[in-house]
C-alpha cells in the first residue's frame, strides 16, 4: 500500500487536472451524521449560499480505492442522468488524528433508503403505476449506460436507493471493483440472485457484459413485482448459486400481467444470447405500460446538462382541431407505422405440392410486390394486405413461406422477407433485432426493399438505436437508384433535418419529383409544402389540389389534410360534411390523427352531433398509436364520468 503523503498527492493531481473538483469543507454547514455504510460514515449537509442537501461520504485512504474512485469520477463527466447520483467532487475534513477519514466524497444527496426497504415498506401501497414507473426508470437508466458502454457489473436491490418515488443508481459497480481488486469476495455473496449464472458455471473467468446487467434487470423486475427480495426463506451460498446455474427461479407473483412476467423471464434466461438487450426491454416494458394506459416520462433522455444533438430530433408537429392548419400530418414519413390488424392468408392447408423452385419465384414476387407498393406510396398496411392475398392466390399459406425461408438464405430477397416476417410477427414472435440484422444483410447486398425499411428503423430507433446519420446516407443511396420511396426519404431528411442540414427548397424539389413519379406520400407532401411556404412560396389552392390527389389514392394523411382543407375552407369552400367523411376515412384506414380529429368532433359536437362514447372511442385508439393530445383528451374525459 502506498504511503498516505503518496496518495494525497494521488488525489491533488487528480484535482488541479480538473478530473475532481475540490471543496473548502468550511463551507460546508448543518453537518449531519445520517449512517454507515461498510463502516464508512456518511453525512447530510448544506453548502454555503445553498438550501441543496448534499452528501458527504468517508472512503478507505488505500491506493486500490483511490485509484478506483478517481476512475468514476472520470465516468461521471461523461454520464449526467437524472436516475443515477450526481459525483460533485471532494472536500478534506481537518482531522489530523484521524488521517483515514480525512477526505470526503461530495455528491448528490438522495436520502439512504434502498429499493429493498422501500418495497418492504411500502409495498401494499404501491400500484402496478407505481411499479411501473420504478420498472422503466430503472430500465431506461441502465440502457443509458449500456449506450455509453458502460457496465454496471453490480446490480441489486441494496445499493438502487429511491428518493422521493424515484430510482437513484449509486455507481457504476465502483465497489464491485474495489472489492475484486483488493481480493475481497465475501461480501459479494449477499448478490447471488442477482449474478448471471454464467459466473457459476463458467470454467475460464466470466467477464461481466451488458447481458450480465440484464439478468440482474430480470431479478429486480420480479423484486418490484413482488415486494420481496429473491429466495428470501433460502441462504445465498454455492448450493443456491448451483440451483440458480441449472434453471431454478422464483415463482411468478398471482396477478402479475402476463406480459410483464414474460418480460422478466426473458431477462433471467441462463443463456445470455436468449436475453434480449436493453434497447428491447425498452421497447416491451414500454409497450406493456401503454396497453395499461400509464403515461410514462422518458427517463432516458433526462434533463441534467444533458447533451442534446439537434440533427437527432424529428419535428413530428401533431395538428389538432384547435389550431389553424389543425394535424396537417407533419411527420410525413410516419404513415408505414399503422397497427391495423387485417386478414392473413386464408389456406391454411397447401393443396398441391410446390417445387422449391415455384417459391423461390414467389419469394421474389412477393418482395417484387412489396416494393412496387411503397413506391406508389402505399401505406404499410396495404403492403402487408397485399402480400398475404399473393400467397392466397397461389394456395399457399405464410407458415409454408416461412418455413422455406429459414433454409434458404442464398440471396438478398430471401434474407429481406425473412427479415419482413420477424419484424411484423408473421408465423414467428416478432423481434424487430432479427429483422434489423437480416435487414442490414440484405442492404449490404444492395436489396432495395430491405434499404427502405432499413432506412425506417433508423430514423424511428423502431427495436433499434435511432442512427439518423445512417438514414439519410442510406436514403441517398436509393434515391439515386431513382426509386420514389428513396426520394422520398430523401425529402423528409432534408425538410426535417435528419441527418443533414434543413433545406427546404431541397426537399421540395424532391417531393415535386416522387409526386411526379406518382407516388401518393409525394403528393401529400408536396401539398405540405406548398400549404407551409416551404421551398416555395404558399399556396393553398394548390396544397388543396395535392392533398385531393393523394387522397384520391386512398393516402391516409392525404385524406387527413384534405379534411383539415374543407373544415377551414384551405384552398376550397367550406364543407363540413366532406371533412368529417374524410376524417372518418382516413381513421378507418388506421391514421392517427384522423382518429384524433375524430375524437375532438364528437367530443365538441363539431361537423356531427356531440357524442362522447364515440369520442373516447377514437382518442382510445389514437393513444393506442402514441398519440399524446389523444391520451391526455382520454384521461380527461375518463375522469368527468367517473
């Protein structure tokens, strides 16, 4: 161990390179012993010209700890998150006959109640809201890390504190490392339930990975379900680390949603690569809480200095009928994500035996097909329909395709649709990963329908990051194949600013193009050009005359904005009677502001008589798509019947 002068230097280097900052402890006031942690003592505080508690926290004056503590603060500069402690620096307590607890670590107080005691005490008060909400901070805090490649290593329900209802992550598993570095491994032992298997039974030393912090997610979705912690009746020694290694789990809690057990058990699978990853467990979790009707805060973007890249927001403007130009459906490309259940193939039996070189000409038929379908503008659900009734007409059914798909993977078109087929769940659980991989295989091979959906992905981070970078450069590349689709995405890069600057005037050159290649979001778009001044000087009657045409090809949005036109006379007279037809249509072909504006007709009694059952039915199934003015006209109405 290296001298105390030799380790105060350490910390004073560490200092003046501006990795710590430094306190005057004498503005420091209200000093107040609040606990011990491993023996280490811990105060609440205030600071001089401050009512802000702060937290200051003695630590081992040895060169492992030192060393690992310099090592987080690093850490931290690049890590600000509302769910997780704020590091602010160091202060020196005078106390020269006790150089061991001279120095003080300065951080963000958030009281010392753990997750553990908090659901002891608080448990049969809690919802599953309120559980909820713990869930996805929690999930979203620890995606937060993954994203900047960071581990955690260490996760359980003793060292996850709540302050005031919200989760708080201590560290960044710097005792974990403290305590492997300086060979102490007992106190590790209270986290068996919590430690990926894999460490028990690995013969070669198990490095922790961002799986390992899933399994532990796993583990503390139940806790939060349960209000217990894991295998509490049982000792957490090398026969219950042996169970564990070998499948034993706790029992799932009575009335827990099935969807959310399902989720935690997916986490706490034994084989890592059969875990999802935290962006999936985002994406489910999320998923779960909106089918329960919970609005949730995201809590990954959070609001402490956070860095934010413009290029990397999409400016999806919601027009309701309280406004002028009310849902002229602003985010232009978002018209493939309707969740409209249809029909699939109706042969469930095939009645005739088929070459496997019949399929593989009906394989790239139905991608043919599917593609020939986004650059005419059709919306996602139409694609989809459109491929179920090719299989019908050859008397085939999607199992048989699948089926086929999965051992045959020599060409681009067969990777894509078997791509297509994971991503929309057909005769497979849905795994928008899978889909993404198979995707990004095909697009490498230059598969166009596979760029177009790729391209997609990026832009909504839909079971992915959101890499706007990737799409625009992706959108490039198949505008210059001079596909409409492309074009199209090229224009919404450009009109939005996705990865790339905002140029109007560019953007509306290319909407002019894909309209003139007769492709429905073409049109429509460039209707919102000419309706916005943007790239070209306003003019409704010639926005109303775009929208008419793409509306005239059954264009969701289309018929959205051309209703907005006749309820505000936009480029035509006033007809109240069309512009509720034509809200109800393209509500009915599954738009979400369509359904919105629906809503905010029966619920104001405007263009039909006033109805509120019908109200709630159409803000229901727009909050269903993420609409948020939906969701909040729901909780409203729900609230005055009650």
């Amino acid at each position: 161990m290296q001298a105390a002068n030799d380790l105060s230097e350490l910390i004073k280097e560490a200092i003046s390179s501006n990795c710590i900052k430094f306190y005057e402890y004498k503005n420091f006031y209200n000093v107040e012993k609040i606990g011990k942690s491993n023996s280490r003592k811990i105060y609440r505080t205030n600071l001089k010209n401050s009512e802000q508690y702060f937290t200051l926290k003695s630590f081992d004056f040895d060169d492992i700890t030192i060393k690992e503590i310099i090592h987080e603060f690093k850490l931290h500069h690049k890590i600000v998150h509302r769910n997780i402690i704020q590091f602010f620096g160091i202060t020196d307590k005078e106390n020269e006959n006790d150089q061991l607890e001279k120095y003080l670590l300065v951080t963000e107080y958030v009281g010392d109640i753990t997750l553990q005691n908090y659901l002891k005490e608080n448990y049969e008060n809690l919802t599953w809201e309120n559980k909820y909400k713990l869930a996805y901070q929690l999930v979203c805090t620890i995606s937060y890390l993954h994203d900047k490649e960071i581990v955690h290593c260490v996760l359980n329900s003793s060292n996850i504190l709540v302050y005031k209802n919200n989760i708080k992550l201590i560290d960044f598993g710097l005792s974990k490392r403290i305590k492997e570095a300086s060979n102490q491994h007992s106190d590790l032992v209270g986290m068996i339930p919590y430690i990926d298997p894999k460490k028990f039974v690995s013969i070669k030393p198990y490095s922790s990975n961002k799986k390992s912090d899933v399994y532990s997610i796993g583990v503390l979705l139940w806790e939060l379900s349960s209000g217990q912690s894991p295998f509490k009746d049982e000792m957490y020694d090398a026969n219950l680390a042996t169970q564990i290694s070998q499948g034993y789990r706790e029992k799932i809690v009575p009335n827990t949603p099935i969807n959310y057990s399902n989720l935690y058990t997916e986490c706490w699978n034994c084989e890592p690569d059969d875990r999802p990853n935290m962006d999936q467990v985002i994406a489910k979790l999320k998923a779960i809480i909106t089918k329960s009707n919970v609005i949730m805060e995201d809590y990954y973007q959070t609001d402490i200095n956070y860095e934010l890249n413009p290029q990397l927001s999409i400016n999806n403007q919601n027009y309701n009928l309280d406004l002028p130009h009310e849902n002229l459906s602003q985010n232009i490309q978002n018209f493939d994500k309707i969740n409209t259940k249809e029909m699939g193939p109706i042969i469930q039996n095939i009645s005739k035996s088929i070459f496997e070189e019949d399929l593989s000409i009906i394989v790239d038929e139905l991608v043919d097909l599917y593609f020939k379908k986004a650059n005419e503008g059709k919306e996602e659900m139409i694609r989809r329909q459109a491929i179920f009734n090719c299989i019908d007409n050859y008397k085939l059914n999607s199992q048989e395709i699948y089926n086929w798909l999965i051992n045959n993977q020599k060409k681009s078109n067969y990777i894509y649709l078997l791509g297509y087929f994971n991503y929309q769940g057909i005769e497979v659980e849905s795994n928008k990963l899978k889909a993404f991989e198979l995707y990004k295989k095909a697009s490498d091979l230059n598969n166009s329908a596979a760029q177009y959906d790729l391209i997609n992905m990026y832009m909504d981070g839909d079971g992915i990051n959101k890499d706007h970078r990737k799409a625009y450069k992706l959108s490039l590349k198949l505008a210059k194949k001079n596909y409409s689709s492309g074009i199209n995405l090229l224009g919404y890069c450009f009109y939005n600013g996705i990865g790339t600057s905002v140029n109007g005037y560019q953007a509306f050159t290319l909407y002019k193009k894909v309209a003139d290649l007769e492709n429905s979001n073409g049109m429509n778009n460039l209707g919102l050009c000419y309706d916005n001044g943007i790239g070209i000087e306003a003019n409704e009657q010639k926005a109303f005359e775009l929208y008419q045409m793409a509306a005239n090809l059954e264009n969701s949005h289309g018929l959205n904005n051309l209703a907005c036109c006749y309820k505000n006379g936009l480029g035509t007279v006033i007809n109240y009677q069309k512009a509720f037809e034509l809200y109800q249509k393209a509500a009915d072909l599954g738009n979400t502001y369509g359904m919105y504006n629906l809503g905010k007709c029966y619920e104001k009694g405007i263009l039909v008589k006033k109805n509120i059952n019908k109200s709630i039915y159409w803000y229901e199934k727009s909050a269903m798509q993420g609409h948020g003015n939906a969701q909040c006209k729901l909780e409203k109405l729900l609230k005055n019947m009650d």
